[in-house]
C-alpha cells in the first residue's frame, strides 16, 4: 500500500499503455472516444499509424491515465506490427456480440498479444449489447473463463459499464485491490439507451454461465 501511495503521489500523472485490439468494425473507435480527455487530446503516431488516446481517471489513489492505443482500422488489412504491443502494460480484446466471427477471432488476437506482451492483465468485452439483434449470448462466451481473463459485456454507444474494464485493469496493474474511482469519468452524453431488464437477465446468464463445465472443444464456440 504505502508503495504504491508513494508511487502515485511521486508520479501525480501515472500513465499505463493500454492495447486495444479486436475484428474491424466491433467498435473500438466508438469505446475510445466516448472519453472526453481522451479525445481532446489524442495524438496519431503516423509512424505506426495509430491513435493514442490519454484516458484519465481520477482514483482514491491519485489520477491514473491509460495511454490508449487504437489501430485506426489497420487490423482490416491483415495483422498488427509488433510496435503496437511493444510496452503494452494492460489490454482490452474487443469483439461484436450481434457478429459471431468478431467473437471467434479472439482467440487469434489473444495470441498476437500475449507472444509480445506475456503476463500481462486482459479484459474481454463484448460490445454493442444495446443492439437488438444479439448473437454472441452469453452461455457461448467462454474463453476467458479458459485463459483467466475478465469479462463484461458493454455498450459503447449508451456508456453502458464503461469504467467496468478500466477499474479492474487499473487494480491489476498497480496491484491495489482496494482501488476505486472517486468520481466518473467525463464522457460525452449516451446515444440511445439500453434494456436493462434484457441486460439483467444477461449478467444472470453469464453468471450462471460461470458455474458450468467449460465445453471440450478448443476455443469454446458452441454455437
């Protein structure tokens, strides 16, 4: 405790890489810019051709930044060059749960990013849960629980569990449990809003998801 106290209190502006991977088109771009400051103050690395967003929250520990890497719709044209993981403290694998394809590519993305960034902390998010027409649900969803990753589902559009993936990277890579954010993160006003009895009987599923034998296949799309 009294490290890392000493550490955020040395370094008031404490920045971690964050690596923001999944398919083209799973929303990626929409996450990002949901975040004010990240917006206002994002640079394009034109070497690389991506986009970093410096995504700032505010914790019970002092301000903590995710220097938020984006590809800028590379991935659309085949792999990732190792720049972009290189030094990358924490990532966010991204898939679409209305598209089946996005979800069974995470696996390749996992693989892309730990052969570069081993051990580092993962969280899984499936996007666009305000949508419809879902056809990632949640009992199919089962490689993070075979890697030990985190997973939420998430609505980039609406806000909705934002700040979900970013807390628990955020007590991951400072190994503080016990950090919070004190206030919410400044982001733009939600588009649309989401069914949240649908999305209760979601989280139930996936809870009860959690408790069941993962299946013996090798990636886990049971579909």
């Amino acid at each position: 405790f009294f490290r890392l106290f000493t550490l955020l209190m040395a370094n008031p502006d404490l920045t971690f890489k964050l690596v923001l991977v999944g398919d083209g088109g799973v929303g990626k771009t929409t996450f990002v810019k949901r975040h004010r400051t990240g917006e206002f103050e994002r640079k394009y690395l034109a070497t690389i051709g991506v986009e970093v967003h410096p995504l700032k929250f505010t914790t019970n520990f002092g301000d903590i930044t995710f220097s938020c890497w984006d590809t800028a719709g590379q991935e659309k044209f085949g792999g990732l060059r190792d720049g972009y993981y290189i030094q990358g403290k924490c990532a966010i694998i991204m898939f679409d749960v209305t598209s089946r394809q996005s979800y069974k590519n995470v696996p390749n993305w996992y693989r892309d990013l730990i052969r570069v960034c081993e051990g580092i902390p993962v969280v899984l998010c499936g996007n666009k849960v305000d949508e419809k027409d879902r056809k990632v649900k949640p009992k199919q969803i089962t490689f993070h629980r075979k890697k030990n990753l985190q997973y939420y589902d998430i609505s980039a559009k609406t806000n909705y569990n934002y700040d979900k993936p970013f807390l628990y990277l955020a007590r991951k890579v400072t190994a503080q449990p016990n950090l919070t954010f004190v206030e919410a993160p400044a982001l733009f006003p939600a588009e649309g809003a989401i069914d949240m009895a649908k999305q209760q009987q979601y989280d139930q599923e996936l809870q009860q998801a959690a408790a069941m034998p993962l299946p013996e296949d090798d990636d886990g799309d049971a579909w």
